[in-house]
C-alpha cells in the first residue's frame, strides 16, 4: 500500500487527478467526483481567481462604451452625455441638437421656434398663428420632453432632417 505523499504514515486512498500523486483521506479533495490533493485545490483556486480577474478587466475595458450608450439613452447626467453626443453626431452626421430643441420647445414652443430649428418651417407657422391659444405652447412643452429624454439617435432619426439613414 502506499503511503499518502503528504502525511507518510496514512495510507492513500487514491491519487490526485491534478498531479497524480498518492493522497490519503486527509488531504483528500473531491470537486466533480474527482480527487484533488490540497496543493491542486489551491491552484484551482487560483486559476479561477485569475479567470474571474480576467473578466473583470475586460468588463472594466468595456464600460466605456456601454456608458456611452446609457448617457444617450438617459441624458441626465449633463457632461458626460453631451460629449458622448458629440461623438455620435459626428460618426451619424447630425446637424440638430435635441438638447437645444428640447429647451427651444419647453421655452419658445408656442412660437413654434422649435419647428424652425428642425427646418419644419409649416408647422412653425401653423404654431405662430395658433400661439394666441396657447395651445402650440402646450404641445411645444410635450414636445420638448419628448427630444430631452428621447435617445440622440432617435431623435435624429425622426426629426433631424440632415441624418443621414
Ligand atoms: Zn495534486
Ligand atoms: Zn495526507
């Protein structure tokens, strides 16, 4: 019989698949239904640490870019979402800020400045001569919530007459 590598008084009670030496009851490890001698467990361990550690890196490499499309979507923290716009209204050729229309429309929307901005120069005389109701301000309002919160490459794609699709 021989003896366990570790402890050479005990007698084995298989080998390790790790490294393949004769390990007894105490140093035994099952993970799998297969035996591993403590040293290997160890290594595991560590190969896995290193693994997961890996990952993180990776994931820590990548946050940029999923921050950048959350600052799109989410437009509520100010800087870093303008300059994530800036980048995309280079790459998608944007010439329409919905940040401005956003606030040309919450301020000056029953003049239908908005419109103006957006080059829909009808509908932006269609709200002069309705502003008297106060309706085109109400609308004006919606609508300028709607471009705040709306994602800059939405916004581009329904109101930006210089998208290019
Ligand atoms: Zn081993
Ligand atoms: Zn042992």
């Amino acid at each position: 019989m021989v003896n366990c590598y570790v402890h050479a008084e005990a007698s084995s009670v298989g080998t390790c698949v790790g490294c393949g030496k004769f390990i007894c009851e105490n140093c035994n490890t099952e993970i799998k239904r297969k035996n591993y001698c403590k040293s290997c467990v160890d290594e595991l361990f560590d190969d896995s640490k290193r693994k997961i550690e890996r990952l993180e890196d990776n994931m820590n490499k990548n946050q940029p870019m999923v921050f950048m499309n959350a600052g799109g979507a989410s437009s509520s923290s100010s800087s870093s979402s303008s300059a994530a716009v800036g980048n995309e209204g280079q790459a998608f050729g944007l010439t329409k800020s919905k940040t401005t229309a956003g606030l040309l429309a919450i301020f000056l929307g029953g003049l239908g400045i908005h419109k103006f901005y957006l080059g829909k120069w009808g509908w932006g005389i269609l709200y002069i001569l309705f502003c008297w109701t106060y309706i085109p301000s109400l609308i004006g309002l919606i609508e300028g919530i709607i471009y705040l919160v709306s994602n800059q490459n939405n916004f581009a794609r329904k109101y930006d007459p210089g998208f290019l699709r």
